[in-house]
C-alpha cells in the first residue's frame, strides 16, 4: 500500500519532468523551424485570421465594458475626494499598464488558444500530422511555427485594441453620460501617462502574454492523447494553464517594469 | 500565392491594430517630453527635497520645460544633488533658481525655475547655486509653534 503510492508519487514526478524537458524541446524547435512561417507567410496570415481577427468582436466588446464599468466604479471612488477629473488618468492607466494586457491574453486563451489546442490535437488523432511526416513535410514547420507566429502579432495588436477601446467606453461613460469636463479628462489623461513607461511595457507585456499562451496552447494540442478524451482534457489544460501562466507573468512583468515609480 | 478575402481582413485588423497603438501613443500618452538627444543637464543642490521623484516636471513660469533626470545623496556635503534634464529650446541665465513647489495641496512636487539676470546662460553640467528647499509641512509648524510661544512670552 505504502509502498505503491511512493511509486506512484515517483512515477508521476517522473511524468512531469519529462513533459516539462519534451516542452522545452518542442519549443525550441517551434523558434528552428520559424523560417517557413516567414518565408511562406501566407501560411501565417491564415492563421492570423482565425486567431486575431476573429477574436476582434470579443475583444472590443469586452473593453467598451471593462473601460465603462472603470468609470462608473472610479468615478463613484473619486467623488469622495472631489477629483472627479482624475477619472481619465485612472481609465488610461488601469488599461494600458494592466487590464488592457492581461484581460485581452486572457479572453485571447480562451477564445484562440483552446481552438489552436484543439485543431492540433484533433489533426493528431486523425493522424494528418504523421500523414504529413510521411510527405517528408514537418509539421513544426507547416503546422506549429505559422500558429505561433500569428498568435505573437495577433496579441499585441488586441491588446492594445482592447485599450483603446476601454478608453472610448471610459470616455463615453465619464464625459458623455456623467459629464466630467472633457478638457481635463484627456489633458489629464495626457500628462500622467507616459508612452515609454506606461504604454510601450503594455505592449511588452502583451508579448510576452502572446508567446506564452500559444506557445502552451500549441505544446497542449502536440502531446494530447489521440483519443476524444485526451483531446477535451487537452483543451481545458490550455485554458488553465495558460491563464494561470499569463496572470504569473504578469506579476513578474510587473514587479520588473514599475519598480522605480511611484 | 494569390491574394485571398483573407489577406483583406487580416490587413484591416492589423492597420486598426496599429491605430489602435497610435490612438494610445498620441492621444493618451505623451511621448516623453524630453528626449535626450536635444537636451542639456543641470545639478542642482537642496537641503532637502521633500517627495520630489525622478521625472518630476521641471516647470519656468508654469511651462514644463524639462523633468527630473536623477536624484542622488552627496555624502560630502551631506545635500541632495538632484539632476534636471532640460530642453535645449529653453535656454536661461547662469544666476537662475531652483525652488521646490507643490502643485495643488496634496498634488505632485515638482521643480520651479525663476530666471536671473545674467547674460551668460546655464550650459550642460553646470550648476544652479541658488536653491530653495522643499516645505516640509513637519518644519513649518514647529516655526509656527516657536513664533506662538514667543510671543506669549513674558518680556
């Protein structure tokens, strides 16, 4: 009894570094075989489409709300303290340095990596990734390295959709329906944030965020179980992960980036 | 390779993308007034900087004519020795001041310039010699308890 759950315990540490080293490799060899998402990128273009635009209608949905509940919610804060005018700076801030990246990644695991996890997976199963081995085609380089690419672009430009968006919807609420003076929104808005400090880490960030969620999600939907089984599990195990993943990164991200200011 | 409906709509998403990131970098933000190719660098010395933070505004008549590049303590003559990266547009005299302000009550700290009267102007790494200190609200009403107890005093 003892004894078996020891090995079990092993055994499955044994599981999990392995996967973690066939991970690595993998993701290596996604970054060596690039070059033909760059030299067919058409091929990456395709992808970019069902990654990035038709995450478009969810993305900028979600930060029209995000940025008007951040008004009605800073405005109520605010008030209290008669600075009102702050509002713009509050919207833009919480957007750009956070909400914009983070929300946007995560919307973006949801809706684009549990679908890139899935199609690989399924594409296992249905054995078109050996059918293609066979072709003497690799599939790192047709399948796997024009995904990745895609999501990488795609993820910067949603998130800074989803800011801007967020601020349209900060600006609808706090100007047009509660009447913050314009003026002060925007000039305020303009002095505290900066494009070095504030807006270009976003965009960093969303890098990042963009690497690590399709790089999971790719990772996920290579090494699923070629069952129906393995290839829902392998789809949920993206969506955990790689929120998880992007909410830890963020952290990091963060502690590294506004250490220094204020 | 032909040109596809998809090529359309992916080109659509990444010029919105890319305005997107030019709505933010020009609207909302502001590009950091000073860059450091056309500036030049001042240090100046205060007793005492009270909250002032690097890239702080650095303001002459209201107008912010440069930020706060680096602030650090001088253990000789025990001072903060704070250093103002100005625009090169704006040049001012040798004998200018430096006094630290508040905006507002509660507001940010930031440097005030008041221009002298000497013909020769501040050049890079030159120093400004007349400073004024932060207030520290703790000095002010120690000064304000001290005058109220002198004057009680009998004569």
């Amino acid at each position: 009894m003892l004894r078996q759950s020891i090995e079990n315990l092993g055994n499955r540490t044994i599981q999990v570094v392995w996967r973690i080293g066939f991970a690595t490799r993998f993701f290596l060899a996604t970054l060596l075989h690039s070059g033909t998402a760059f030299r067919r990128f058409g091929l990456t273009i395709r992808e970019m489409y069902f990654s990035g635009v038709l995450s478009l209608i969810i993305i900028l949905v979600s930060g029209l709300f995000v940025g008007m509940v951040l008004a009605l919610q800073g405005y109520e804060t605010l008030q209290t303290y008669g600075s009102e005018e702050a509002l713009g700076i509050l919207v833009a801030l919480s957007l750009v340095r956070e909400l914009g990246p983070v929300v946007a990644a995560l919307l973006f695991a949801s809706r684009a990596g549990s679908a890139i996890t899935a199609e690989i997976g399924l594409m296992k199963a249905t054995e078109q990734l050996s059918a293609m081995e066979m072709m003497a085609v690799d599939p790192i380089a047709r399948v796997v390295a024009p995904r990745f690419w895609a999501g990488v672009i795609s993820m910067p430009l949603l998130a800074a959709l989803f800011s801007a968006m967020g601020i349209f919807g900060g600006y609808l609420v706090g100007v047009q329906l509660i009447g913050v003076d314009e003026g002060a929104f925007w000039s305020q808005m303009q002095s505290a944030v900066d494009f070095e400090q504030d807006i270009l880490n976003g965009v960093i960030k969303s890098v990042v965020f963009g690497v690590a969620i399709t790089a999971i999600a790719l990772f996920e939907g290579y090494d699923a179980p070629p069952t129906a089984e393995g290839v829902s599990g392998a789809t949920t195990r993206t969506v955990v992960t790689s929120s998880l993943a992007v909410l830890a990164l963020d952290f990091v991200l963060t502690a590294f980036m506004f250490r220094g200011i204020s | 390779m032909n040109k596809t409906i998809l090529d359309l709509w992916v080109g659509l998403f990444v010029i919105t993308g890319i305005a997107a990131l030019l709505f933010l970098a020009l609207k909302v933000g502001s590009m950091s007034a000073v860059n450091t190719s056309n500036s030049y660098e001042v240090v100046a010395r205060f007793d005492n900087i009270g909250g002032l933070k690097p890239r702080a505004p650095v303001k002459s008549a209201g107008v912010v004519v440069g930020r706060v590049a680096d602030i650090s303590f001088d253990n000789e003559s025990f001072e903060a020795a704070v250093t103002l990266r100005l625009d090169k547009r704006y040049a001012f005299p040798k004998d200018t001041s430096a006094a630290i302000m508040t905006s507002g009550l509660l507001g940010e700290q930031y440097i005030g310039l008041e221009a002298g009267g000497d013909s020769q102007v501040l050049k890079d790494q030159d120093r400004i010699t007349l400073t004024q200190s932060a207030v520290v609200l703790e000095n002010l009403i120690g000064q304000f308890i001290y005058g109220k107890a002198q004057e009680g005093a009998p004569q």
